[in-house]
C-alpha cells in the first residue's frame, strides 16, 4: 500500500513537455542557483535551473483518490474518502511524483503534485493504466513517459519547501516548469562566485554557501529506463549512472559535498 503525505492544495503551473515557457520574462525576475536553496529561507515564487537525475520510486508516483474534484484525499482499503467519509468505489488516480534533481554537484528532491504533474506529463495518471493496480490501490510500474523525465533540463518554480520527516533536508514542491531554452542558458551558466556574493548581504552569508554540508542522495531511486522494475519493491536501489567515460554516483557513499576552493554554479537575483 503507498503511504502518502498530506495534499498539496491546486497549483497553477505553466504548460510542461517540451515546450513549457513561462508566460512572460518576468516571471523569471526571482532565481537562486540549485546550490542556495538549502542556506535560503525564502525560496517561495523562486525559480531554479536543474537537470532530472532520477526517478524516486519507493512509494510509487499515484495514488486512488476521492473521486470528489475538489477533494485530494485517498480512498482507504474499503474506497471511503478519509475526508468526506463517503464511499467512493470509481476513485480517480492522482499524481505524487517525486524526482530527484541537480546542478553540477549539488542534488535537491522535488515533489510534483497532480495539477503540475499533469502539466508536465500532458495526460492524467489515469491514463496509464497498464501500470496501475486499481485492486489494490497502488502503481505496478513506471510509465516510459516518467522515465524518460531523466536527463531533461529545466527551470522549476518552487511553490513551498516542506520539512522532510527525520531529516534536516527539504522537499521543494514544485508549482510552474519552463523548458525556455534562452532562460536555461542564461541560469545553467551564470557560474561566478561574484554572482554568488551579490545574492547575498553579508561576508557571513557567503562563508555559509561555501561550507554547505553533504547533501544525501535518496536510496529509492531510478535512473534510467533500464531499471524501471524496481519500481515494484520497496528496496529499490540507486542505479549508477554514467557521467563522461565512467560510471559514477555523486560520491562512493551516496552523498556529494560541496566545495569551498571551486567556483559554484549560481545566478543574479534581478532588482
């Protein structure tokens, strides 16, 4: 049975697949490099540039809800909406997909809810439903379209961080996706330290983003397409994928470290 989070309430989000642009440049007045978000408290309407590295599979990526449209709750074991308390035996499948990003070194998980999901996707989960085990109320498998997620860039608009459970890591919940290949290039490749430095008010800030601490990279993952039957166990491991001539994960024991002597990718936040 997939255990859920709490319900995202609806999120406005900007045409996915390919095409996926915001709706006018100033839409993209608010950025932070990947790298800031962790030392940022304030990352609500910000946009950042990140590539997707992986799928995250442990608890599947839908869920049978309340056929209600307004409502975001799951159906229980007997079909009763844990919110309404109403039977509802035709649930409608819902997105909770969760991927994991990155930036160079610096990796961030993020949640895509049923609204953005379906934005980035262009169907409805329901749509695949060689993959879903309604029976049972869970997913059997990965759709190829979710796989093939991995790899793409994109600059994703964060709608809120939420805490993640017995960690001091967050989960940013995704809200707008954009494929703007102008504004990809500009982001992907503001790399200065400078750049960096005008982000922030004080040298102690600065101190902080150059001292991040490790960031660890989720067990539960998929990367490529070949490993899409991992899906099916809970265990599934982290598949290491091929960066340049080798074969490699962030580091040997799963986690990646930020760097003090190297340049960090970053962006200027416009006034």
């Amino acid at each position: 049975m997939i255990m859920m989070q709490q319900q995202s309430p609806s999120i406005s989000v900007v045409s996915g697949a390919s095409n996926a642009s915001a709706s006018t440049s100033d839409d993209f007045g608010f950025t932070r490099a990947l790298s800031e978000l962790s030392i940022t408290k304030e990352v609500r309407g910000c946009w950042f540039y990140a590539e997707i590295y992986s799928i995250i599979s442990s608890r599947g990526w839908a869920y049978l809800a309340c056929s209600e449209l307004k409502c975001f709750k799951k159906l229980n074991e007997d079909y009763v909406c844990e919110k309404c308390g109403i039977h509802r035996p035709n649930g409608i499948w819902r997105y909770t997909l969760k991927l994991k990003v990155r930036h160079g070194k610096h990796f961030v998980d993020v949640m895509f809810w049923d609204d953005a999901a379906r934005q980035l996707l262009g169907k409805v989960a329901g749509d695949f439903t060689e993959h879903l085990d309604t029976d049972n109320r869970r997913t059997k498998s990965c759709p190829e379209a979710i796989n093939e997620l991995v790899g793409q860039e994109y600059l994703f608009k964060i709608n809120r961080a939420d805490s993640v459970p017995g960690s001091a890591g967050r989960i940013y919940v995704i809200s707008m996706v954009s494929q703007n290949k102008e504004k990809i290039y500009e982001i992907k490749n503001a790399t200065t330290e400078e750049s960096i430095g005008e982000a922030y008010n004080s040298d102690e800030d600065l101190e902080l983003l150059f001292e991040t601490g490790p960031t660890t990279v989720d067990s539960n993952v998929i990367t490529s397409d070949n490993e899409k039957d991992a899906l099916d166990t809970p265990d599934s491991v982290l598949q290491r994928r091929k960066f340049g001539g080798g074969t490699s994960t962030p580091n040997d024991d799963g986690s990646t470290q930020g760097s003090s002597n190297k340049k960090l990718k970053s962006v200027k936040i416009e006034k």
